[in-house]
C-alpha cells in the first residue's frame, strides 16, 4: 500500500508539472485567451471575459511552482517559471497591440473605459481572500478531482488573463492607474494561488520525499509577499474609502449651498482635487432656472468652505434650464402659436449689411461728375490707394 501510494504520487506530481510547461498547446490556448479577453474587455461584454478564463491555461504554471516550492524538484520549477513569464508578456505583448489597432480603426472604441476594464483596477483586500481560497479549491481540484467540474469554476474564480489583458489595455491609453491597478491585481492573485496551492499539496502528501516534517521555511517565504500585498490592498482601500466620503461630504455641502444661493437649481455634476496648502478644487456643473452672478458664486464658495472648513477654489458651470408646470394640452383642431426666432432676422442682417458700404463708392462716385473741370483731382484719388 505505501509503494501504492508513492507511485501514484509520483504520477500525480509528474502530471502537475507536464500541465505546467510551454509546449504548443499552451502558447495556442494563451494567445487566443489573450485575444479573447482584450475583445471582450474592450466590448465590455462579460460573457466573453468568462470565456477567456476557460481557456486561458496559466493556472497550470502556477500549480507547478506552488508544488515546486515543497523542494525537491528545482528543474521543473524553472519551467513552470519560464511558462508563466512567457504567458504574462505575451498577454500584455497581444493586448497592447490589439488596443492600439482598435483605437486606430474607425470604430469608436476606449473613449470611457469600459466596466470590464474599471474592475480590473481597484483591487481589494476582497481580491486576496478570493485569491487565497481559489487557488486552495484548485489545488484540491488538480490533485483529487481530476476531470471535475469544479475545474471551470477554478479557472473562474482566479481570473488570471484578463487583468494581464488590462495592463496591456492601460499601457496603450497611457493611464498608469489602469495598468498599475491590474499589475497589482494579477500579483496578488499569483502570489496568493502559489502559497496556498503548495500548502495543499503538502497537506494531500505531494511533496518531495523523505521530507515528511512541517515546511516552516516554505511557509514564512510564502507569506511575505502576502503580508505585503495584504497590507498595500488594505492601505489602497481605505484611501479610496476616505476619498468617497470626502466627496459624499463636499456633494452635501454643495448642494445645501446651491439651495441657499440659487433655490431650485440641480447639482449634475462634481469633480474634486486636491490643491496647495490643504484646498480643495472644486469644479461643479449646475443646472439652474437663475443665471448665477460673481456675487452668487462667492456666497457659494463661501458656504461650502464654511461647512468644510477648508479652503475651496471653485469653478462654477451653470447649464440654462427652463422649468414648466403642468399645462391642459390644447385640442387638435387648435394650431398651437409657434413663436418667431429673433435670429431669423439676425442671419438676413448680414446680407443687409454688405450692401451697406457699396452705396458708398456710387455716392463718391456721384461728385466725380462735379468735378469735371480739374481733370487733375481724379489722378490724386486714384494714385493715393496704390501709395497706402
């Protein structure tokens, strides 16, 4: 039974480490992931991301590092490496591209950034403990349930293609936050799906022989990259917690203010910054029946920086709005009065305009009869225009 067992342990890591190396199989299901996942990501179109995670086969290299780091097997570990290096530059390597020829092309695609895109870029202290309990069911899955269904949800739920996909995407629009979000997305779910899959595998008796004891050494490498990255998702977190409440507080303080300077108006929009010496720029956009003045613009500054106590530089775009009570609509037979437009007249103006200056050389032209006797005053009139 032991010789049972070792045996098909040995098959079992040897089948880890096979899934794990760059062979033609795996480039062809990399690049058309790769494909798959920068269309989807740019269509926005979930479906299809989803897709990409099917196909997409680097959980393969990392299930064989996560086995490789028990010991042991130190060759096999250096190709699941180089597997998994090729992999992410060339899904950053097609994605960039594939951008870069859409934004070329006649269609009208990366002007806002899609959704699929934004989720990729703000990962999350969440993003770890997904992270850590995926690549755990993987591992589990890979060594005891192999051809299960629970496969496609492994693949599913650590989404590896698609933030490398978005760091390529962020790389040809040139916004550091999308490309650096996904970068530390994609880190965190490669460091937490190696750890964990090399302590399950542990756990099931797949490390190396003759080191049955506790990998302590394993263990405290493992985990530092996790604190790290666990205490850099909680720091990004709680920033971008601080900077929602702030502008929830700053759109209530806006809003009270416009009541009081400019009763009914609509506050649409709010963009905020940070400025010099602890200010706040504001840039609000209004929708308002009143057209606000210097004054009016003043009075709101100051309400909103008296509530905030901060300084508020403020930039006010007003939007005309006119606001209609409810009226008997008329009856069918009535031809409703259609006002005449002011600039109707305005635009035959122009014409009207141009022929102004024309009756001006016939009337210059009239005394020229009058002053046939001194044939010498017409040479002056016409030699002065070509010495001016």
């Amino acid at each position: 039974m032991p010789a049972h067992s070792a045996l098909s342990a040995g098959r079992l890591r040897a089948d880890i480490f096979r899934e794990g190396r760059p062979d033609l199989r795996f480039r062809l299901l990399l690049w058309f992931s790769a494909m798959i996942a920068t269309f989807g990501l740019i269509a926005d179109s979930t479906a299809v991301v989803i897709g990409a995670m099917l196909v997409a086969p680097l959980l393969g290299p990392l299930m064989a590092i996560g086995e490789a780091s028990l010991g042991g097997r130190n060759r096999q570990g250096l190709i699941a490496v180089r597997a998994l290096a090729e992999g992410v530059v060339t899904a950053i390597v097609i994605s960039f591209v594939l951008a870069e020829v859409t934004m070329l092309s006649s269609f009208d695609v990366l002007q806002a950034l899609p959704a699929e895109v934004q989720a990729r870029t703000r990962p999350n202290p969440l993003d770890l403990g997904i992270a850590l309990a995926g690549g755990a069911i993987g591992a589990y899955a890979v060594a005891r349930m192999r051809d299960s269904a629970a496969l496609p949800g492994v693949a599913i739920a650590t989404a590896l293609m698609p933030p490398l996909c978005t760091v390529g995407i962020g790389l040809a629009i040139e916004d550091r936050g999308v490309w650096g979000g996904a970068l530390l997305l994609f880190a965190t779910n490669l460091a937490a799906i190696v750890f964990t899959a090399g302590m399950v595998f542990w756990a099931l008796g797949l490390g190396p022989r003759r080191r049955n004891g506790f990998p302590v050494q394993q263990i405290a490498v493992g985990l530092l990259p996790i604190f790290f990255l666990g205490f850099t998702l909680f720091g990004l977190s709680a920033r971008a917690i601080g900077e929602a409440r702030e502008s929830e507080s700053l759109w209530a303080a806006s809003e009270a203010a416009l009541a009081q300077v400019l009763p009914g108006s609509e506050l649409t929009d709010l963009k905020r910054s940070n400025g010099p010496d602890g200010a706040v720029n504001l840039h609000l956009t209004v929708r308002t029946e009143i057209e606000p003045t210097l004054a009016d613009a003043e009075a709101i500054q100051a309400l909103i920086g008296q509530r905030r106590q901060k300084k508020v530089a403020l930039v006010l775009v007003s939007i005309p709005a006119i606001v209609l009570d409810p009226a008997r609509p008329p009856a069918r037979d009535v031809t409703v009065a259609i006002p005449t437009r002011a600039t109707t007249p305005g635009s035959t103006q122009i014409p009207t305009q141009t022929p102004t200056p024309t009756p001006s050389p016939p009337a210059t032209l009239t005394p020229s009869p009058t002053p046939t006797p001194s044939p010498t005053s017409i040479p002056p009139a016409v030699g002065n225009s070509p010495r001016d």
